[in-house]
C-alpha cells in the first residue's frame, strides 16, 4: 500500500449515495449494490473528508475535535481511506 498524498482531495464515486442514520452513516454502491457501514467516528471522518479541500485539512480539523496522536489518527484515516478505495467508493484528486 502507497502512502496517501495528503494534498490530495477525497470525494464519494459517482456511483456512491451516502445516508446518515443516527449518527452513522451507510455508503451505498449503486452498481454493485453493496453498502458499506461506518460507526459514528467513521462517519465524522468521512464528512470531514468530503468537506474539506484535501486530506491534511480534514486531519488537522479531527485533530482539533478528537483527542488523538497526531500519528494515529493519519493512521487511521488513511487506512479508512485505503478501505474505501478498494470498495471503489471515493475518488482521489488534486486540491
């Protein structure tokens, strides 16, 4: 697995709705039809992923809501991330 440019900007493929459902949100691939779950905290990621203009900013604006090493939580958004790229559910981009 390739380390993530973090100037790069996410957003949900075309082919992905998303819903939130008390606080948790479900990730729908309307091609294969296969739906993905994410708990409250991946819901929070996955907003503040798709809001911001690339992956650094959505780190450092986590960073100031959750109470985390700096390290374990690019950790673990880059590892939603990679999760989310191998169901094809978002696309990477230039900021």
């Amino acid at each position: 697995m390739s380390p993530l440019s973090l100037e790069r900007k996410i957003s949900a493929a075309d082919n992905v709705i998303a819903q939130d459902l008390a606080g948790e949100s479900v990730l729908l691939d309307l091609q294969t039809e296969q739906y993905f779950g994410l708990d409250d905290v991946g819901t929070r990621i996955w907003q503040t992923l798709t809001e911001k203009d690339s992956i650094q900013s959505a780190i450092a604006a986590l960073l100031e809501e959750y109470d985390v090493e700096p390290e374990q939580l690019r950790q673990d958004v880059e590892n939603l991330i990679q999760e989310l790229l191998a169901n094809g559910l978002v696309e990477i981009s230039d900021s």
